[in-house]
C-alpha cells in the first residue's frame, strides 16, 4: 500500500496464532492513531494519545490507562443503569406508531447510552438535533481519516464533527462530568493529568466515545429485529424462548436468563453479527515476528485480519453461509459448519475453530464492551419481540440491503429505509416494561 504493507489474515488458524504474539503486534498503537485521525486531533493532542509512554519514563501510555479503568464492574454498572432507561423508553411508544425502524432503534439505544454514560446534562439530551451531526460525522468517518483538507472533502462529516466536539466543550465547562458514570469522570481525569486542557479537543475525544457506546449496538438491533419480525416462524419461537425462560412476571425480563436460557436468542444475536459486523482487527507490528512457524510479518507494518473473508467462506461455514441461519450458534457458541441440506448438526465435530467468528476480535484485544453491547441488544430485542407486533408499511421491505461496499469502521447500515408500524400485543397492552440484570 503505497509506501507501506499491511498482511491479511483469512484463516482461523493463522488467527489464533496472530493473538497468542501480543508484545510484538500490538492494537495500541492502531487506535491512538486512528482515533487521532478520525476526530481530527490536533498536532499536540495526537502526539499525547500516541506517546507510549505517557510522558513519563517507563510509564504507561495514555490509551492503556484509559483501557485499565474500564473493568468489568464498571460495565456491569452502566449495563444495570442502561436496562432501566430502555425500559422506560419503551414503555414511552405509543401504540400504533409509524416509524423508519432503523432511525427508531438508533434513537432509543442513544439516547439510553448518552444518559448512562454522560449523564443527564449530556449534549445529545441538550440538544436533539445533535444526533443528526454525529451520524452525519459517523457516516464520513474515513475521508476524515485520509486527512486530505477534511474540511473540503468530507464537508458534511467534518461538520458533523465539529457541531459535537462544540457542544461538548460546552458540557466540559459546565462540568456536566459531575453526574456522568465514573467511568467517564476518571476518563475526564486522565486527560488533564496528561495535559489535554483545551476543551474542543476533549470534546473531540468524547465524540470518539460516543462512537463506541451508540453505533454499533444500535445497528446490530435494528438488524435483529428486521431479521426475527420478517420470519413469522421465527419469532413465534423466540416469543414462546423468551416467556418461558426469561419474563419472571409482569414486564419484568431478566438479562441473565435471556443469557442463560435463551440459546436461540443468543444464536441469532450471533449470526446477525456474523453477517453484518465482519470488524477488522488491526495490528501493529513492533519487530520482525513469525506467525505459526511459516510467514514472517515485518517490523512496522500492519495485519489485519479479513473477518468479512472468514464470516463469508463456504468451507467454513457451509453451502449456505450468505444466508441468515438462526440456529447456526445453536450447539457452538463458535459457530457450526451446516450440512449440504442446511441443517445444523448438533455434534461437536462440525464446531468451528473460536478464532473463526470475529465481531468482536480476539486474544487479549477483544472488545472490553461485548458484555454490554449483548446486555443491551437482546435485551431491548427481547421485549420489543415481545412487547409488540410489527408491520412493514409504505411498500417498504424487511431486510434491506445492506451497504456491503463501505469500509467496516462499524456494522453495516441499512441502504433503504425500513417503516414499520408498532401495534402493542393485547396481553400486554397495559403492561410497563422493567429490564434488570
């Protein structure tokens, strides 16, 4: 690639053995400077985010401190906080809505997000029209990565962008941090021990946040529910699943039994990801290493594992691996190699190898928010199926293309619109919903 190389990985085998070299390939590096790009950084601010060590000798750089104060209690916290917002937005549709599906579920699981995260003086809750730049930015993100005059050539992005990082600046100044979780207050910490004072540039920062608790969520549901509600079958099964194992009374569903006793549910949250999350999982190549005994990867360049290449192979997966197969993850929680008839078969022998599924990468870098990102999807998917009957309406179709052709920053988008409308089943009709962990 130009002046540079990146090697692409396609094989399970090669990607296992691409995790277990973490001090040589190494992300930290790959998100510093992506992150500087795609929120336009400037010069100072970038050169904090990428020093290794922190400004310190021997310490720790600025990425990695932020990684370590994201543990798991701290996104147990957010998901009890997150599920107790998407009920009470749920409970808010009015029966018979008419909405454009994807713009619906993208608004709750948003707005839901920006309150758990940022609090109640979140931008977003200041002012509605905000989420329109921020997807406006969102869907430009790599012009704005090349670098060549943003302002120019990714005009609309980069407004987008700049509209956000403003109104966060105005957030920062009147320390709406003071009732944000504290995952964000020791987030908004870090940043001024390291010197990052001015507040468009934090704000800037805080937009990339935002790219990682209201993106990808919010895609993968509208593509569940597209998928289930599409397949009449389907969903009679997942309604009688979802009942019998996880509604301990009146509106009131558990995450952890749709966790636990949910199989299917999980299933199809796992082959919607296959088929609409192929994320990539860069690495940075610190020395020389050898991978599996046979490829040399060079010092400073990239690899890249092809996740689209690995969800896509029939070999893999089997004759019918373009189709959305609901009990794929049925008997594996890797995924199963389906039969040339298209059944899955339940022995152990047609498991696929754990590093074949990568939505959510692997080894030591996977992604610290899976745990939350399943909370929040099957549970807002699981009392929407429940809650609702809906409809395709205005000649409108379910299952929309997706935009294949994008680079996979994020899920795949819908390239047509979805409207549906929402009629509440009459058993529960007069129930309020409540979501808990």
């Amino acid at each position: 690639m130009w002046t540079s190389r990146m090697y692409m990985v396609a094989s399970p085998e090669l990607c296992s053995a691409l995790q277990r070299a973490p001090s040589t390939l190494s992300l930290d590096p790959v998100i510093s400077e992506i992150t500087s790009r795609m929120v336009d950084l400037n010069p100072r601010t970038a050169s904090i985010l990428r020093d290794p060590s922190g400004g310190q000798d021997g310490g720790v750089s600025l990425y990695k401190q932020s990684h370590s104060i994201l543990t798991p209690q701290t996104l147990t916290d957010g998901s009890d906080i997150q599920l107790g917002y998407l009920g009470q937005l749920v409970n808010d549709v009015k029966d018979g809505s008419e909405v454009e599906l994807f713009r619906f579920v993208r608004k709750k699981i948003c707005d839901a997000s920006n309150r758990t995260f940022f609090g109640p003086k979140n931008p977003f809750e200041k002012y509605p029209d905000l989420l329109d730049s921020f997807w406006d930015w969102e869907s430009g993100i790599i012009p704005i990565m090349v670098g060549f005059f943003p302002r120019i050539t990714a005009r609309k992005a980069y407004q987008g962008l700049m509209t956000c990082a403003k109104a966060f600046a105005e957030y920062i100044e009147v320390e709406g941090y003071r009732e944000a979780h504290y995952f964000l207050q020791n987030r908004n910490s870090l940043h001024l021990q390291h010197g990052i004072t001015d507040t468009i540039e934090r704000g800037k920062l805080d937009v990339s946040m935002g790219l990682a608790i209201n993106v990808n969520a919010s895609i993968t549901t509208f593509w569940l529910l597209s998928n289930v509600f599409s397949r009449p079958e389907l969903l009679s099964r997942l309604r009688y699943e979802i009942r019998k194992n996880a509604l301990l009374g009146p509106g009131l569903l558990s995450f952890e039994c749709l966790r636990q006793s949910c199989p299917f549910l999980n299933s199809v949250y796992r082959e919607t990801l296959r088929l609409y999350a192929p994320m990539g999982s860069p690495r940075w190549v610190a020395a020389d290493t050898m991978l599996a005994d046979t490829y040399l990867v060079r010092k400073g360049t990239l690899v890249q594992t092809a996740s689209n290449a690995l969800h896509q192979n029939r070999e893999l997966w089997g004759p019918d691996v373009e189709s959305f197969k609901p009990n794929r993850f049925l008997y594996s929680i890797n995924g199963s190699k389906t039969n040339p008839d298209g059944s899955v078969p339940e022995d152990k022998a047609h498991a696929l190898h754990p590093a074949t599924f990568r939505s959510f990468g692997g080894g030591k870098h996977m992604c610290p928010g899976r745990h939350f990102a399943q909370c929040e999807i099957i549970s807002l998917s699981a009392v929407l199926l429940l809650a609702f009957d809906m409809e395709a309406i205005d000649g409108t179709d379910w299952n929309p293309p997706p935009d294949t052709k994008r680079t996979p920053i994020s899920v795949m988008r819908p390239l047509k619109e979805l409207k549906v409308r929402l009629q509440r089943r009459k058993e529960f009709e007069n129930i309020k919903w409540k979501l808990e962990l």
